[in-house]
C-alpha cells in the first residue's frame, strides 16, 4: 500500500472550533511536521485564510481534528479541490475518521512515507430550484434532505428519477444519500447501509404516511428530482447545515458530483465491515460505549 508518488510536503491541519484539545493537538502536529521538515498551516476549520488555500490546491492533504462533523466540512472543502483528508478523532462517534488522538506520532510518519491508500467517496451535486431560476448549489458529502419545516404536517414529495416519476412521498421527508450517508441519516431512517466504494444514489422516505415506505438503491448514474408541495413552509438540508427554505413547487436536483472526496487510510478494505459491528451498538451519543 504505497504512493510514492503522492508523499505530502505541504500540510494543512484543521482542528474543530469548539474542541480545545482539537487545537491544542493541531498545534503539536504542527510542530511535529515541521521538524520534518513538512511546510504546515494550522487552525481552525472555519478560519477564512485556511480555507481558502485549501481551496487554491496550496497543500498536498488536509489533517482534520474532531469529529465524523469535521470529516464532512471538511469534504465540502476539500473534495472539488481534489485534496485528500485525514481524519484525527477527537469526538465521540468517528465513523469516518481513521486514528485515534493518541495515534498520530506512530501513523504520521507513514504518512510522509507514503505507506496509505486512498479512498474514493462519492459526492453529489445539489441544486435548488425556482421556475427557471437556481436558488443554490452545494456539494454533498453525506446526504441532501426534504423536509417539514416547523409544523408537525407531512408534505408531499413528487419524485423523479431519470426524468420518470417515480411516486409521491407523503412523508416527514425524502432522504437522498451517497454511500458514505447510508451509515447516518438514513440508516436511522430505516435505509440499508451501502459499501463506500459504491457510486449510488440511496432514496430513503422518513416517516411515510401511506405511501411508498421502502428505501431504493439507484442505479449507478441515475439522476433524481423531487417538487415539494406544503401549504406550510418545507426545507432543504445538507449534510446537517442550516436549512434552506422551499416554497411550494420549488425543486431540487440530485446528481452525482465530478467531484469525489477522498480519505486517507492506513488500514485495508476490510476496516468498514469492522467498524460496522465496532459501532452498532455502542452509540456513545448516549453514553453507551464501553
């Protein structure tokens, strides 16, 4: 597992803003790069100047410090710059995440070395829109949701795919995830969960209302478009991010990006089986890992 020629030279690290210990650790690799003798950046995930040279391709790889939230930020800043990730936990689940905080003085070393395989994730391409004007565009990491905003009433989700309609959801909402999704949102829906290396759309209905109640794997490739119909106010989230407002017949495009978000590992395939039965039970947002 070997790419010789990728060995980093230029290494931005990010540590969750609310972490302290995130930013205490940042500051240490940091130094440990340095001495190796590594041009680093290092700061907050938020932090415009770290952004932005992030995004201008300035550094080989990103070190993201906290949680499976930072991986995702760090996905939409990262992925259309075709900058790989390596993700440091520091938070309390770290699915996606691929050392442990005590860890990075045995791993990163490898690292330089170019001893670590990538990989590919799937992203896909949101777009909001309104009669024939886009309202917005995102990059989409985990999943993009259609939803009830604050009143507790179901609204009706027309869907296509391919161009074709599919059915109309009566539902809480319309969860469309990539693979990487498949193991959040939508697997508390209900979904089945996708191997990452799949480049599949995952249609997942939350809480349907006499309607259509089976989650559906797309075919590679397919497209889907849902209109939403409320007399009350509904939403469109991605990965978690503040919602946008959707007004009645307003629609949202899903497609796969061009764009893929790439994950440093240094562990083999097989790491996503293990973390699976790791994890299942022992969801420590409730306290319950031991």
């Amino acid at each position: 597992m070997s790419n010789t020629d990728l060995i980093p030279t230029r290494i931005a690290i990010a540590a969750h803003p609310q972490i302290n210990e995130a930013i205490r650790e940042a500051v240490e690799i940091a130094a440990f790069l340095e001495e190796r003798g590594i041009h680093t950046i290092h700061g907050l995930l938020y932090d415009d100047e770290l952004r932005n040279r992030v995004i201008d391709r300035e550094f080989d790889l990103l070190i993201a410090l906290g949680g499976d939230g930072t991986m995702l930020r760090a996905g939409h800043i990262c992925g259309p710059s075709e900058i790989p990730i390596l993700g440091i936990n520091l938070g309390r689940f770290g699915f996606l995440m691929e050392i442990r905080q005590e860890q990075w003085r045995k791993m990163l070393p490898r690292l330089l070395e170019g001893d670590y395989r990538l990989e590919r994730r799937m992203m896909l391409r949101a777009e909001q829109w309104r009669a024939n004007d886009c309202l917005g565009s995102w990059h989409v990491v985990n999943e993009a949701v259609v939803s009830r905003g604050e009143m507790l009433r179901p609204v009706h989700v027309d869907t296509y795919v391919d161009g074709r309609y599919l059915t109309t959801y009566v539902s809480d909402g319309v969860i469309m995830a990539t693979p990487t999704g498949s193991t959040a949102y939508a697997l508390a829906a209900g979904g089945p969960i996708l191997p990452p290396e799949l480049r599949n759309i995952l249609l997942v209905p939350v809480a349907p209302h006499l309607s259509l109640d089976r989650a559906i794997v797309l075919a590679e490739g397919s497209s889907v478009r849902v209109s939403v119909h409320s007399d009350y106010p509904a939403v469109l989230s991605v990965d978690g991010q503040t919602p946008s407002e959707l007004a009645d017949d307003d629609r949202v495009e899903i497609r796969a990006s061009q764009h893929t978000v790439q994950f440093i590992r240094f562990q083999d395939p097989g790491y996503f089986y293990r973390n699976l039965t790791k994890h299942m039970n022992q969801n420590p947002s409730i306290g319950n890992h031991r």
